[in-house]
C-alpha cells in the first residue's frame, strides 16, 4: 500500500466497541484520539522520520478499546480486555 498524501488523517468513533487500525511498516503514526473509561494501545511514536508519511488518527473512544497496530509486527501488548479479565 503506498499512501498519497504526506499526511493521512483518520476519523473514529468507537462506543462501547473495538477498533483494530493496522498501519503499514515505516509511516509516522499521531494518536490524537480522546479517551473516557477505555483504552487506547499504540499510537504516536517517540522519534518520528520527518521523510516518512504521516498517520493522523483522532477521534473519542468511549466504554471501548482501539488497538493501533503496525503490520508484520508480532510483539504487540494484550489487550485491555485479555488483561482485566485474568
């Protein structure tokens, strides 16, 4: 996937859901989304590539879970839902 723009921008919604944004490997990822009672795993990077496409991702999530993710990458964390439920 190749992205056409230097910057992407991503509007989400999610209550009382699940969200899973799978990113592609070497783009810049900003987490912009807004949080009440859930939880928001991944997200904006330490050090971002100023020659890199960038991901904008904003939005709320209520009561729920987003999970941003980079494609490939297996050593993800559990979710928020796998750990309260141990």
């Amino acid at each position: 996937m190749e992205l056409e723009a230097d910057v992407t921008y991503i509007s989400l919604s999610c209550w009382l859901s699940a969200a899973k944004i799978i990113v592609p490997p070497g783009v810049n990822v900003v987490s912009n989304l807004k949080n009440v009672l859930g939880a928001i795993n991944g997200g904006s990077q330490g050090r971002m590539d100023p020659e890199s496409p960038t991901i904008v991702i904003e939005g709320k999530c209520v009561l729920g879970e987003v999970n941003i993710e980079v494609k490939g990458k297996s050593d993800q964390k559990k979710s928020f839902w796998k750990r309260i439920s141990e």
